[in-house]
C-alpha cells in the first residue's frame, strides 16, 4: 500500500470513529455546556503533484512554501467531538527550473521540461474534530492540552497560472494538454476533457491546542487535503499536438512547451505529440500547516424559571 493509499484510508477510518462517538457521547452531554467559538488561522502552504523536486509523495521544496490564511467557526457538540466550518485562502506553487538540476540525473528531465506554475485556492471546510481527551463540564473546565485528530470535506476553486513575459495568465482555458482541441488531433486518446476550477477535496490532519485563559485558545495544526484534480498545476499527461495547438492558439503552444526555453535550449523527445509531460496515475495534494488562535465566544446565562 502506498503512502497516498494509506492516507485517504486513515481519513475515512477516522471519519467513521469520529461520526460514532459523536453519536453516543451526545446522549451524555448537556446542552447547557456545549459552546461556540470563532478562530483565525496563519498557516503554511505546499503541494505535492508533478512540479515537484521528486516522484515522490514526500517531496516538498520548501522554498516553495507560501501563505494561508483563514477564518472558522467551531460548534462543541459532545465531550470530544467538535464540527468546524472553514474559509480560507492560500497559494500553490512550483517551478521545475528551481525544484530541479541539471546536474542530477533523476531530476535532469524536470529541469528540461521547464514548466511552471502557481495557484491560487478558495477552500470551505466543514471538518469533525475529536479531541484525545475529553471534557465533560464547561468550556472553562476544559484540558490545558488538548490533541485531536480531524476529517472533513471541502470544496475549492482554483485556478492554476504560468508567468509570461512578465504577466501571469491562466491556463485552464489555453487547454494546454490538447483539452480544446478535436479528436481529429489526437488519434490515441491522451486528451482529456477540460478541468473544472471548483473541485472537492477530502482535509484530515492532527493538531494541538492550548489553553491561555478561559476564553482564549491557541492550537497548531497540519492538515492535508486528497483532492480528485490532477490540474492543480494543469500538468497532468502528455504533450498534445504543437502543430494543432499552436492553429488554435499560439499562446496555449507556448505555454505547453517551455522546454526550449532553459539554458540548455530545445531537447530530443520534448513537446511532440505523445511525449510524456506529466504522470495522470496520481492526483494532486496539498498541506496546510500552522497556527490557530481560537476565541470561545461567551455562553449566555439562563435566567431562573418560577412556578
């Protein structure tokens, strides 16, 4: 099993825990403790997919790492368990002329193929938290130290971009692997049909939060996301036809080869039609990582009834 496989496994295995210890620790928790909070989310961003230093699912370049930011709202509903809705904004990123060498020869091909890219992601969550330890009074009787683990759901737009003379254009419409083009092309069916901009994604992760005072808490956080994209950098398979991409449009060819455009100049086996561009047997990934700071919003006193 793969580490990929083994990932989206332990996702939906938690979910699943999660889902069932809500169930019956919510017939033991009184309304009257459960309490809402709002937070405010500075985190770290990277992606795993074909621009990345290695074919590997624990490549990362770090200097490739950008901003995330994102705001939440969380509903305690049992003495673990917690569902939070998210909305957050955050950067994708890669460059096979700095991720890759020319002088080592597993990564030489990335260096040739020169291809580029970032991306801008607009996530909504909703996700399920449960926490190791529990609290059954109060927000105030709450653990100083607190782990848990979370899974969830999220939908996201994005919208993958290559610099270009000094503008930076958006991709998904060049149809860049042929996506635009007839059949009439691409007579062994490498084409695909083109990507949505909005996609789901699976988020599950761990993380930790502590106590600073009865309202206020502080937590950090790793989290990664299985999307079901392979075009969070619009990379994906094979070159389409040149010849037919440029008659449809030059600026989709120029953007679809940039091999010719690195010090070593055009290559053998680069850009022509069937060439391997990508590897469309994995999808896409990204991780957020960082800080949270989180306010319990202040629960409203019942007044006493009398008879």
């Amino acid at each position: 099993m793969n580490m990929k496989n083994f990932c989206s496994g332990a996702a939906m295995a938690l979910l699943m825990v999660v889902l069932s210890v809500a169930d019956a620790d919510a017939q033991r928790f009184s309304r009257r403790k459960a309490y809402n909070s709002v937070g405010f989310h500075l985190n770290a961003m990277n992606y795993f997919g074909d621009i990345v230093p290695e074919s590997d699912f624990t490549s990362l370049r770090f200097k490739s790492t950008r901003p995330n930011i994102g705001v939440s709202y969380t509903r305690r509903f049992t003495p673990r368990i917690s569902v939070r809705a998210a909305l957050a904004w955050g950067r994708i990123t890669g460059d096979d002329a700095k991720s890759a060498s020319v002088d080592e020869a597993e990564n030489r091909p990335r260096f040739i193929r020169n291809l580029s890219f970032r991306n801008d992601i607009k996530e909504l969550s909703f996700v399920g938290t449960f926490d190791l330890f529990e609290n059954r009074g109060n927000y105030l009787k709450r653990p100083d130290f607190s782990p848990y683990a979370f899974a969830g759901v999220a939908v996201f737009a994005h919208n993958p971009k290559a610099e270009y003379r000094g503008e930076f254009v958006a991709l998904q419409p060049l149809g860049t692997e042929g996506q635009n083009l007839d059949d009439s092309s691409d007579p062994l069916g490498n084409y695909d049909d083109p990507y949505s901009r909005i996609q789901i994604a699976i988020p599950f992760g761990l993380g930790v939060k502590y106590k600073l005072d009865k309202n206020w808490d502080l937590g950090f956080e790793i989290g990664w996301r299985k999307t079901f994209t392979d075009y969070l950098d619009d990379v994906s398979g094979f070159y389409a036809d040149p010849v037919a991409l440029a008659a449809n449009n030059p600026l989709s060819a120029a953007l679809a080869d940039r091999s010719g455009e690195q010090p070593l100049g055009p290559q053998v086996g680069w850009g022509q039609y069937n060439d391997q561009r990508g590897d469309r047997t994995d999808k896409d990934w990204y991780i957020v990582t960082g800080f949270n700071l989180t306010y319990i919003l202040p629960q409203k006193g019942r007044s006493p009834k009398f008879r």
